[in-house]
C-alpha cells in the first residue's frame, strides 16, 4: 500500500473554462501534469450551495448535472494542478483526502 492523496472536484457539467467544459479542462491538465489517473463521474440527481436542484429531465436527456473528478497521486503531483483547480472553478468545491492505494506493479 502506498500513501496517496485524492483530489475530489465537486462541479457541474455546464462549468466552463474559456470555450470548453471546465470538466474536461481539468482532466486534460491532470494528463498534462502526468497525475497517476483522473475519472469523471456524472451524477443524476444533486444540489449545491444555492440549493437548486439539478435532475435528468425526461424530455431533455440532461439539465446541467452535478459531476464529480477524482485524481489520485502523491500530494506534491497534486500540487501541481491545485493553481489551476483554484483559478478556475467557480461553480463548485473540491476536497483533499488522504488514501492510501494499492497500485499493481507493470509485468
């Protein structure tokens, strides 16, 4: 087992940065920054601090639902990405926990 930290990103998916989703902003500067792994999962149901509700709207496939980024590596790789984490997300939250990660050697 090694000791790890997770970077959790609490966002929506209509986030922006510039002319793309901050979603996918983030993830390419995770891949850019050589962070050990990034995964995005969207939500179907979910609030946040303004207490307005976001849900799958039957009639539209969806209605800017929360979504979640997980990044794992040694907290200075995570360091590395926070400047741009910090700048750049308006609509949302992240959180710091440290893990600890079993990671299989390469055969």
């Amino acid at each position: 087992m090694k000791k790890m930290t997770k970077l959790t990103i609490y966002t929506t998916e209509e986030s922006r940065y510039h002319n793309t989703s901050l979603v996918h902003a983030i993830t390419e500067e995770s891949r850019k920054n050589k962070l050990a792994g990034c995964t995005v999962y969207k939500g179907s149901l979910g609030y946040g601090q303004h207490r307005h509700m976001h849900d799958i709207n039957i009639l539209a496939l969806s209605e800017n639902l929360p979504v979640i980024i997980d990044i794992i590596d040694t907290r200075e790789k995570i360091d590395t990405i926070l400047p741009f984490i910090q700048d750049n997300l308006k609509n949302g939250i992240y959180t710091l926990t440290q893990v600890e990660a079993f990671i299989p050697e390469n055969k």
